[in-house]
C-alpha cells in the first residue's frame, strides 16, 4: 500500500491532521525566518542604550518578544490536539471494526484485521503530526526565552 492510499484509508482525521501539519509547518518556517532577525534587532540593545531612556527600551524588549512568541500557541494546540485526533481516529476504527463483525460475524478475520489497520493508521498519523511540533515549539520557547535572558542582561550591564 502507497502513502496515498494510507492516507485515505485513514479518512476524514488523517485530511484535517494533514491540514494542521500544514498550517503548523507554516508557522514553524515564518518562525525560522523571524527569530534570526528579532534576535539581531534585539542584540543592538547597548548601542540604543545611551540615546533611548531604560524604560523605554524594557517596554520595547517586551514588545519584540511579545511578537517573537505570536504563533507559538498554534504550534503548541497542534502538538496537543493531534495525538488526541489519532486516538479519536483509532476509537472510531475500532467501533467500525466491531461493527463489521456484529454484522458479518467472525468467520473472516481480515474484517476485524481490516478495521483495525485503518484505526492504527489515525495514531501513527496523530503521532507523526504531534512530535516534530513538540520539538519545534520547545525549541523555539527556549530560544526565545535566551534571547530575552541576553536583552535583559544588555540592559542592566549599561
């Protein structure tokens, strides 16, 4: 069986995981596209330091990492949500399975086998959907977290 075929065997919650695969990829690029570039605006602290007053450059730290954590939340529900899309995927797998079976008894195996695999097909989906958000969203918490640590530390070194 090809990826294709996986993917719709595995119906309506393998296309919405894809979905949310694809906004959250979106998110986690413009992600590695920004972070690089607020962190260079944000290292230029010191030299703004004697022409700007200190509170107002505190308020501007807060700000720059207020929008270097936008979009991070999204990363976060998908990471949350997609494993428990699987598992729905997967209950309802199984229910179909049984289903089958209460209709066309035991005799065939491969009913119960079939429904099965198509209800397994949801988790691994879910799982391969969560996981490399986890790491992106951790990742990027603790960058930012870094650079607001070294923005803070500029500012009360001057």
């Amino acid at each position: 069986m090809n990826l294709v075929e996986y993917i719709d065997k595995g119906g309506i919650i393998v296309y919405i995981l894809i979905f949310l695969n694809i906004i959250g990829f979106t998110i986690i690029l413009w992600k590695f596209l920004t972070i690089p570039r607020k962190n260079a605006m944000i290292k230029n602290i010191k030299s703004k330091l004697d022409l700007t007053n200190r509170s107002t450059l505190e308020i501007q730290i807060e700000y720059e990492i207020k929008k270097l954590e936008s979009g991070l939340t999204y990363i976060k529900n998908i990471a949350s949500i997609a494993p428990l899309l699987g598992l729905l995927g997967t209950v309802y797998g199984v229910f179909k399975a049984f289903e089958e079976i209460t209709q066309k008894g035991l005799g065939d195996p491969t009913i119960f086998s079939g429904g099965i695999s198509v209800a397994l097909i949801t988790t691994i989906a879910g799982l391969i959907v969560a996981i490399p958000h986890l790491f992106a969203y951790n990742y990027f918490i603790s960058t930012i977290d870094t650079i607001e640590l070294k923005a803070k530390k500029e500012l009360l070194e001057k």
